[in-house]
C-alpha cells in the first residue's frame, strides 16, 4: 500500500475525545471476538462531530485489525481524497484525527459537486457500488485463496444533510448497507437531530443492527456560551446590560457561528485541494497558499494528450457543444477510466487540471 501524504500541519493538534465517544468505539472494535468485522455507519446533524468520530473509531479499530475499510460518502468534507469524490479507502496505520492526509483509494467516483443535493440518484448509485465492492473483495471472496482479505472493518462516514432529501439518502443507505453498528450523533438543538431510534426502518421491522447514541463533543450551548463572553469582553457590557440584551446577542452569537462554520468549510475543502495538488511536487518546495499552489501547478509541465483518445462528459449541466472546449480550460476535472460494460461505473483515478486547449482547424 502507498505511503501516506500528511499535509503540512506540524504539530498535530490535540482533539477532545469524550469518554462517552472512546466507550462507543472500543464497544464496536471489540463487540464479540468471533462475530464478523463490524460495519459502522455515523450519522448526525451538521457539526456534530461525525468526521472525527469515525476517525476516531478508525484508530481503535486498528488496534485490533490489520486493516480498515472507510467509506467516505461526505462528497463535500471528504476524508482522504480532493473534495467532490465518493471513495473507498483501505488503512493501515493509525492517523492522527485533525491532520489532513491524501491516501490512494481502493476504488473512488468522481461525483462533481459538492453536495448530494445535485444528483441524488447518481450518488446512490456510486455509494452502493463502493459497498457492493467492499462486500464483494473482503466479505464475499474466498478466504482460501485470499486470506489477506479477511477481518476488513467498515466505517462509513455520512453527511450532515438529514432533512428532506438528505433525510431520505441516508434511510436508502442504511437499508442497503444495513450496518452492525449504527452511531447516531446528537446536538443540543434537538430540532435539528435525527428522529429517535431506529428510524430507517418500516413499520414492523426488527432492528438488526445496534444503535448507539452519543453526545456530541461541542454542543452548540456551550459554543454560544463562549462567544456570548467574547461579545461581552469586547463591547465593555456588563451583565446587568446582558440581561437586558441576552435575546440580541443570543441571535447574534448564532449568526456569526453559522458564518465562521460555513468558512471552516470551505477553509478545509481548500486545504484538501492543496494536499492533493502538493503531491506533483517536491517536498522542500514551499507551497502554503492556493496562490502558490496555483503558480506551482501553471510551471508545471503538463501532458499532452489528442483530444480523440478522451471522452468529455459534463456532470449535473448541459453545455452546448459549441463551447465544451472552451468550458474546459483552466479547470480542476476528475480523471476517470470507462468500460465497455455498460454495468460498471467510470472508475475514478485522479484529479487534473487542464492546462490549456490547442484547437485545429
């Protein structure tokens, strides 16, 4: 297996991890020691903590077993790879839980976009294939003749998108991966959680998996606590003022945490990018900023490649065909390899950037 490409964030930061959380994991890694490897699913709100508990779990995992198998369905905070691709990626080594690390897949789509909102149908379909080649190489082979497959873990890491559609997403994909372990995270705004129990399942269906409920580490009450202090530090207000002014500054304290989560996120999908495009060049060049990153990438020489050997295909628009070339240059595309058999998805290799686009006529 290739090595690991850490990205540039040296010293590794220290991550609270509950009791409660460590209790849930070491609970799913040693559940039985006969019963088959378990396959966990994680879900919750948005920024309840989903990312870093299943990497959390990851790491206990591999206490226990050789390798890991993650499921990373989040297309816009992915785990291992440049945003926008559904992946199936198998670990070896433990990693740290907030450092950013690029690791080959073992199967990957390249989806497009940054929410699941755009095609529902199409991410499904990606997502299930990426489970149905997990049980086929690691729960269906024949341990005779691959005995380096058995004892492979799954974790699935889900979006936070859990109304309405999103909402259906994820009961399509719990009944179709119909997880051992189900860890379903919860925030302190309860309107904004899951329902209660096993809610994927129809009227008069038995529950086959186990469900844990978990808090989640930074309920949202004691982030607004902390800012509501800061508003009050700066602005010189004493309580006696708080109290008149607590509805106001309670209001604002949520705006302003939407908008400082909101730029996390794309801080992150930015730093991903960067991690993923670092790996074309040298180690001791330095490239912190997307502003180098892109200087570095325009020096670089690119491949040349006709236009005849490539198939285009626009994913969630149409483009007229008079300006598909035009739509292509100087843009980030995700590189994948078809088949003849019209069953098997594009298999997603890569990520590339089009230099630019010499036209003859």
């Amino acid at each position: 297996m290739a090595s690991l490409t850490e990205s540039e964030e040296n010293p590794s930061p220290k991550i609270f991890i509950p009791e409660e959380w460590s209790e849930a994991a070491e609970s799913i890694a040693y559940d039985s020691i006969t019963s088959p490897p378990p396959v966990a699913l994680i879900c919750g709100a948005k920024n309840s903590g989903k990312t870093t508990f299943s990497r959390h779990l990851l790491n206990i995992l591999l206490q226990r077993y050789k390798r890991v198998a993650y499921l990373d369905t989040d297309v816009g905070q992915t785990e291992f790879t440049a945003p926008g691709c559904l992946s199936l990626t198998v670990v070896d080594k433990i990693t740290p839980v907030k450092v950013i690390f690029v690791l080959p897949c073992f199967r990957c789509f390249f989806y497009g976009d940054m929410s699941s909102k755009r095609d529902p149908s199409a991410y499904l379909k990606y997502i299930f294939a990426l489970y149905d080649c997990y049980r086929k190489v690691y729960c269906m082979s024949n341990h005779s003749e691959s005995p380096g497959n058995t004892g492979v873990p799954l974790v699935v890491n889900t979006p936070g998108w859990v109304k309405g559609i999103g909402y259906d997403l994820l009961v399509d994909m719990l009944k179709h991966i119909s997880p051992t372990h189900i860890v379903k995270i919860c925030i302190s705004a309860e309107s904004k959680n899951l329902p209660a129990g096993a809610f994927w399942l129809d009227e008069g269906h038995d529950v086959t998996g186990t469900l844990i409920e978990i808090n989640s580490a930074r309920q949202d009450s004691l982030k607004r606590s902390y800012v509501l202090h800061y508003l009050l530090k700066c602005s010189g207000l004493y309580f006696e003022v708080y109290r008149l002014c607590s509805s106001f500054l309670h209001y604002l304290s949520i705006v302003l945490l939407r908008v400082l989560v909101h730029k996390d996120a794309r801080l992150l999908r930015d730093l991903r990018v960067m991690a993923y495009f670092r790996q074309c060049f040298p180690s001791d060049l330095s490239i912190t900023t997307i502003k180098e990153l892109a200087y570095a990438l325009a020096a670089h020489p690119p491949y040349e490649i006709p236009m005849s050997s490539i198939k285009i295909k626009h994913l969630h628009c149409q483009v007229p065909s008079t300006e598909v070339f035009y739509s292509l240059n100087a843009t980030i595309v995700g590189l994948a390899v078809s088949s003849e058999d019209s069953e098997h998805l594009p298999q997603c290799v890569g990520l590339g950037r089009v230099h630019y686009l010499h036209l003859y006529y």
